[in-house]
C-alpha cells in the first residue's frame, strides 16, 4: 500500500514538472506574439514603414490572383481538349 501512494506521488510530482515545461513555454510565445504585435503597431506609426507593409501585401495578394488565373487558365485548356 505504501509503495501505490509512493509511484502515485512521484507521477503526480513529474506530471507537475511537465506541465510546468508546458506553461513555460506557452508563456514565452504569448509574450513574444505580443511583442511582436507591438512592434508592427509601433511601425504603422511611421508612414514610410507602413508604405512598405502595404506595399508588401498588395504584392502578396497579386501574385495570388496571378496564380490563381494560371490555374484557371490551366483548367480552360484542359476543358477544351
């Protein structure tokens, strides 16, 4: 009977353990995602910064659409053999 208790404490302490691993770790990623978040806030203050940003994404988003219009294209031609 000593020995249950004994295995049951010491799995219930290296449980403790672990899931202080966990929420160490899930702490040290919300800080860095607020960080982060606090930064790309700091530089939309800044116009010459936020150009780029938008810039960047207009970018992104049209190089999207141009994919997508080449597998479309892709797909007319196929539909037409």
């Amino acid at each position: 009977m000593g020995e249950f208790f004994k295995k049951a404490f010491e799995d219930m302490k290296e449980s403790a353990k672990a899931q202080h691993e966990v929420d160490k770790a899930n702490f040290a990623a919300a800080k860095a995602e607020s960080k982060a978040q606090w930064e790309e806030a700091k530089a939309m203050g800044n116009p010459q910064k936020r150009k780029e940003m938008m810039q960047a994404e207009r970018d992104s988003q049209i190089a999207e659409a141009n994919e997508r219009l080449a597998e479309a294209q892709a797909r007319i031609d196929a539909a037409k053999k």
